[in-house]
C-alpha cells in the first residue's frame, strides 16, 4: 500500500491511522514528540518544531499524500511539501485558524454567525463591546481549543478591567441558544458530498461531553440551512475530505460558531454508528476512492468523552453489549484531557 502522511500526532491522527490501515495503507505522523499516540499505530517522523520546513520537505517526500489532523499547522512552511498532493487544500486550514477570517468567510458565504469585531486593545474592546452589548465572549484569534483562550464579559465594566492577552483576539456576542449540533461532510476527489447525522452536542466547561444522534426534532428543523452553508463553504474552498462545521441552534434559525477543516470529536459515533465512519470517509476523500455511505447503521448512538482522570470502571462499560470503548493510549490524565470515549448504540 502506499503511505499517507498526518501532521498531528492526537487522537484525531491516531483514528484516522487506524482507518487507513484497514484499506491497506500506511501512515507517517509527523509531530515534535517521537512517542504521540497516533504514531504507536503507524510510523513516526519527528521534527524539531512546526515551522521546519526542511523537515516537512523529507516527511512528505515519503507519503503519496498529506493531510493533516492539527488544525494549528503552520501554513507558510507548508509550501515545502511541494508537489505532494496536501488535503484538504492549506487555504481551508488557512482560513479556518483564525476566528476572524472564517467569521468573514463564512459571512460572505452567506452564513449567520454571533456578532463579531476583532480587538487589539483595550480601546477596541470597548468599542466592541459598546456596538455590540455584553453578555459576549473574547477569544483569541487563534490556537484556542476546548474553550481555552477565552474570557465571558458580563458588563462594560468587565471589559475595562480586563487584562488582555497579547495576541489578536476578537469578541462576539453571547448567543441564546437551545442546542448546539455539528455539520459533518465529506467531500470526494470528484466533487461527490456527503453529510453524516448531526449529531446534539452538549459542552461542559467549555469542552465537548456528549455528541447524540438522532438529535432532537427541534433541532434537526436547523440542518438543512446548516448544510447548505456547509456545502457552499466545501465548494468555496474546493475542498477534499472531512469538514465540520459547528451551529447554536436559535430561535432565529442556525447560528454560525466555528469550522474545523479536518474530523471532528462529535463525529467519533460515526466509527460504529454510522455505514462508514469519518475517519474512512476522510482516507477515502484523500485518496481519491469513492466514498462510503454516510447513513446511521443502528438506531441511534451516543459519543461520551473520557476526560480527565475520573476513574472508569472498564469492565463495567464494557459489560453493557451496545458499548464500544476507545482510550487514546495518553499516558498522563491532566485536568481536561480527552483520554477516550465511549459510544452506546441505540441496539432496538
Ligand atoms: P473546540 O474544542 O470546539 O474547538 P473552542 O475552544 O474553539 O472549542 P468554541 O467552540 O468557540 O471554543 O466555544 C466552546 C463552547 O463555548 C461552545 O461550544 C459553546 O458552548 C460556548 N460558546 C462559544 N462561543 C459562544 C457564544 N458566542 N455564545 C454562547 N456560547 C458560546
Ligand atoms: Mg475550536
Ligand atoms: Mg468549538
């Protein structure tokens, strides 16, 4: 078989890994640590940091072709993986990196998200907070993930006091919503796109909990708009692969909240809940075969993180025959890590 490259050694890389390896292909991660958790399931290459670009040349010279599992990657070295084929193009990446540039992306596409304006300053957060009104959130720009990088402004006066960060930040309106699901596509080489589920999610402490599927009626009244934007976004960005796209589901219809060009957490329940899971789809996408069929294969499913280092009573789950369990292998539990998960099958 031939070697499919994944920048980004996580769970993400790992699964995806683990899929290529059942269509008979091999993978290389690259990423800074020798021992990452998706390199104990394919083949390791280390680098010094992200932005080697030399290093990036070598990786991809050994893969038919690249994608990527870490939406942090920086994009200007990737100009050194050449003639490689990198998928999804480094323009989604790119745009996806920044909250501010896929908030005016995605609006120009004729998307819905919270009210937004960048800030660099204390002075831009008032005025941010003065034309758009508080309750908001300020977020960084960039590298945020499971809600880190971000601060709830209640009042104007939070906004005064608030020491910020030195880096790009942008602050958005406090959405109402009722629920928050996640589009989930996949778009072949050809063009062909296919839409899983989608799946309610439910976040504590900013990180992802749960992710359940069929989702509640209300809520699926939001998916066709939901989809379409997703399409025009997959379309926009020529895209190739798996693409999620988050939603607040509101009174007013679905609510914009971020994009992650790559697969995503509330589609681990697709790995036996539905025909062919995302991480399939997405080897399939890049590697120019044809896709599998993205419809649910039980009744319904639902995906509960592991986080932390909670004790679990394996064999206990494990007694339960509708569930499947899936630890990353991560040596060390800190305070809000994702350890694994677990999907329960609606079996009848
Ligand atoms: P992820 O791990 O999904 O990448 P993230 O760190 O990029 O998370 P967001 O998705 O921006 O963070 O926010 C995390 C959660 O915080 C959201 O799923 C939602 O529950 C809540 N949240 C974020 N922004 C808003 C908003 N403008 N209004 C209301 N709730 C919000
Ligand atoms: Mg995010
Ligand atoms: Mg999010």
């Amino acid at each position: 078989g031939e070697t499919i490259g994944i920048f980004g050694g996580g769970q993400l890389g790992r699964m995806i890994a683990m899929a290529a390896a059942q269509l008979g292909y091999r993978c290389h991660i690259y990423a800074p640590e020798a021992d990452s958790i998706a390199a104990e399931v394919s083949a390791a290459f280390t680098c010094a940091n992200w932005d080697d670009g030399a290093a990036m040349a070598a990786f991809a010279a050994q893969c038919a072709v690249v994608t990527y599992e870490f939406e942090n990657v920086p994009v200007a070295p990737l100009a050194s993986v050449g003639d490689v084929p990198l998928l999804p193009h480094p323009r989604a990446l790119e745009t996806a990196q920044d909250r501010l540039s896929e908030k005016r992306f995605v609006t120009d596409l004729g998307g819905t998200p919270a009210p937004f304006a960048p800030v660099d300053s204390t002075q831009d957060l008032a005025d941010a907070v003065a034309a758009i009104g508080a309750p908001g959130i300020l977020k960084t720009r960039r590298e945020g993930y499971d809600g880190k990088g971000q601060w709830r402004i209640g009042t104007p006066e939070d906004a005064r006091t608030l020491d910020l960060p030195d880096q790009p930040l942008i602050y958005e309106g406090f959405v109402t919503f009722f629920a928050e699901f996640s589009v989930i596509l996949c778009r072949g080489a050809d063009g062909d796109v296919r839409f899983f589920d989608s799946a309610h999610n439910v976040h504590e402490s900013g990180i992802l909990a749960t992710s359940t599927v069929p989702a509640p009626a209300a809520m699926l009244e939001q998916v066709p708009a939901a989809r379409a934007l997703a399409a025009k976004v997959a379309e926009a960005l020529d895209y190739v692969g798996v693409l999620t796209l988050e939603f607040f589901a509101t009174e007013n219809g679905p609510v914009f909240n971020e994009m992650a060009p790559r697969v995503h957490n509330s589609g681990h329940w697709t790995i036996e809940g539905a025909i062919t899971s995302q991480f399939e789809n997405h080897v399939r996408a890049i590697c120019g075969l044809p896709l599998g069929g993205t419809g649910m294969a039980a009744k319904g499913a639902q995906m509960r993180n592991l986080i932390g280092d909670e004790a679990h009573d394996w064999p206990a789950i494990l007694a339960d025959p509708a569930n499947h369990l899936h630890l990353y292998g991560k040596a060390a539990a800190r305070p809000g890590r994702k350890m694994g998960h677990v999907t329960r099958l609606t079996l009848d």
